[in-house]
C-alpha cells in the first residue's frame, strides 16, 4: 500500500527555510502529541486550510526563534479541521521512501528518530472530532505502510519521556487508533469488545462479569457505560491495562476466574476476595491494588514496614517535578501558573495589572499585547507556543 494521506508540504504552507538540514533515519515507532492549544470554538485553526497553515507558521517561529531549533520539531501536524500538514522540512518525501527526518519533538533520540505527530487541541479530557480523528488514523496507516511500521509501534511523547503529553484522553485512544490502524492495512486483527458493541458476546461478558460481582448493569446484550465501568474495575483489580477494551488479555482472565469459582456469588458489590500471589514482586502488588477502595490502606501498611531512610531517598530520587504548565492559560483562570504568566509579562514590560494568579481582563490584554509583538496570533490565549515564546523571550 502506498502513502495515500494528503500532506501540505512546507513550501505549500509557507515554512520559512529551516536554519540547518537535518539527517534521515531508519523510523520504529510513530510518536502521538497534542499541541496544548486551545480547544473549538478556541482552536487557533478555527478548523480551516487558511488557520491551519498559519498554526504550521506560528509553531515554526516559535520553535526556532523561541526554542533556538533548526525547524519545526514535529515531522506532522493534524489540525481541528482534519487538515494534515509537514512539519520538519523533508519529512514527507522521506516518510515516502520510508525514511524519517530527526527530528525533536519527544526529548529522546529514540523518539526523535521517529516520525512525530501534533495533534491541535488539549486532550485531557476533551474528545478529538472525527474529522481529526480521521485524518489521524489515515496519516499513520500511511506512515505504517511505507515505513513499514508495526501499528503496535503508535505510542505517546509520554512513552518517551516525563510529560503529560499527549493528553489522557487521547494516550487511552492510542489503543483504539493501533486497531484501527492494523484493521486498514489489512492485518489480522484480534477481536475486541468495545462500548457501542451489542449481541451474544458482549451479554456473555456481561455474564462473566456480574458472576465475578462486577456489576456491569442489566444482562442486556449492550455494551453501555455501566459495562465499560465493569470492565475497568476488573481491570484494575487484575492488574491489566484499564482501557475498558475488551481483549484477549480481559478475555482470557475473566475465563480463566470463572473456571476457578467453585461457588458463584450472585449479586452484591464486593469484589473477589484477592487470590494469593504466586510471586512477591513489588509493582505486580501494587498494580493489584491500584485503584481498589484499601489502595490507601494496603500502602500504608507498607510505608509502616519500610525505613524512613529509605523512603526519603526514593521521594528524593522519584518526586515528579512537572514538566509542563497546565496549558492552556486563558481568561477566567486561577492559579499559581497565571501569577507565574503575569510576572514573565511584566518582566516583558507588559502591563498585566498585579501579579495576584487570576486571569483577569487585565492580563488577557497584556497577553495579547506580547503575542502580536512576536508575530503571534493575538488570540489572549497562553497555549504552548505563547507560553515558550514568553518563557525563553
Ligand atoms: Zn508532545
């Protein structure tokens, strides 16, 4: 299969000349971000051709004048309005010959040897449309197929290094996207039961579940909300992925649990009783509790067991410095990252009013004030390229 997704090259959006060439590599994986931009009716693209070159131009400048780079850092943009764009120089006529451009979107070379993709929006929680979605999975079948990429190899920047990246929303599509993906290329793909499914298999699950007292709610057939609500606390309680897809992994446990029941309870909502673990390994324990109602308890109990000594070094070694502000910043916002905002804004003789973190009307004027300073889109919105322009200007 051929790459059949419509990319607009740098020339066709306008890219300003990259400040140095960088070399092609041998891609393994394809590397899932989300731009940290505003959301629709917010989006800087608004959803259009006309918005979504000038979102590659804006990004560009950002990242060689804000970041010092020598291009964009991603090799692929998708826009709101499913509108696909290069963004490294050569990144398209080298994913074509099934090459990649290194690149630096995912802070490690292992990432960076690999075709990037940004996503337009913020993807926390916030659903990608299916225009979006769309253009994504026909990009990456495109990629898969003429780099010859197993689609299993889609995964996020935070597969790569420490960031929040690419939102949790859209890290618990990635899934969803590898299916859809190998399902388009014509690769065997193993059956897997989702929210929206309906017939004899989802009321055997059904069946499964409420006989191991997770209660997925009528024996109906309808693979609804409370089924995927059953499935995640199964999930969790077994230490599988909780995606709330049901695979062979789900499958084969649930099977396996019921065969073990000699007396099904029916009914109720405790949950199992834990089996006895066959080995003592600290992260299988912890995923077996993760998530259960005496989480707290269980690890409390093994703090009390634990050396303080001990446990002051690995808070030292292992405590989560954020990487990244809760972007985006925009009006109506309170918090310590806004007084952070305010003060870098004054430092740039803007004039945000008190540096007092709420995002008043105020500051929403200085941000815009800096942003067409820098030749940015004066929209009073602190997305991620506002933010690192302010940050390094
Ligand atoms: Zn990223």
């Amino acid at each position: 299969m051929a790459f059949t997704a419509s990319v607009i090259s740098t020339k066709e959006w306008g890219a300003s000349p990259p400040k140095s060439w960088t070399p092609e590599t041998l891609p393994q994986y394809i590397v899932i971000h989300h731009t940290a931009t505003p959301n629709p009716p917010n989006d800087i693209s608004r959803g259009t051709l006309a918005g979504a070159k000038s979102l590659a131009r804006s990004i560009q400048k950002a990242h060689m004048d804000g970041f010092g780079w020598a291009d964009s850092g991603h090799n692929f943009l998708n826009t709101t309005g499913g509108f696909l764009l290069e963004g490294r120089h050569s990144s398209l006529n080298a994913i074509k010959r099934g090459r990649s451009v290194r690149s630096a979107h995912a802070g490690t070379n292992k990432g960076n040897e690999s075709p990037g993709i940004e996503n337009e929006g913020t993807f926390t929680t916030y659903q990608m449309n299916a225009h979006q979605w769309n253009a994504l999975v026909e990009l990456c079948v495109s990629i898969c197929s003429a780099a010859k990429i197993d689609p299993d190899n889609i995964k996020g920047h935070r597969d790569f290094s420490p960031t929040q990246c690419p939102g949790n929303w859209l890290y618990s599509q990635l899934p969803r996207l590898r299916q859809e993906v190998r399902q388009r290329l014509g690769l065997s793909v193993e059956e897997i039961l989702r929210e929206g499914d309906t017939g004899l298999k989802v009321k055997e699950l059904q069946q499964l579940l409420k006989a191991q007292n997770f209660n997925p709610g009528p024996i109906d057939g309808i693979f609804g909300a409370g089924t995927t609500e059953a499935v995640i606390s199964f999930q969790k309680f077994h230490g599988l992925d909780p995606d709330g897809l049901v695979g062979p992994a789900t499958w084969s446990i649930l099977e396996r649990v019921s065969k073990q029941q000699q007396k099904p309870t029916d009914g109720g909502s405790v949950p199992l009783t834990p089996q006895p673990l066959s080995m003592i390994n600290l992260l299988d324990t912890y995923k077996y509790y993760r998530g259960l109602p005496h989480q707290t308890q269980a690890i409390e109990w093994l703090q009390q067991q634990l050396a303080t000594q001990s446990l002051l070094e690995f808070s030292q070694k292992w405590r989560n410095e954020p990487s990244e502000p809760f972007l985006p910043l925009q009006e109506g916002a309170v918090n310590s990252e806004v007084k952070k905002l305010q003060q870098l804004l004054q430092k740039q003789g803007f004039d945000p009013g008190a540096a007092d973190g709420a995002f008043g009307a105020r500051t929403k004027a200085a941000v815009i004030g800096f942003q067409r300073s820098k030749g940015l889109e004066g929209d009073g919105i602190v997305g991620t390229v506002t933010w690192s322009v302010l940050n390094l200007a």
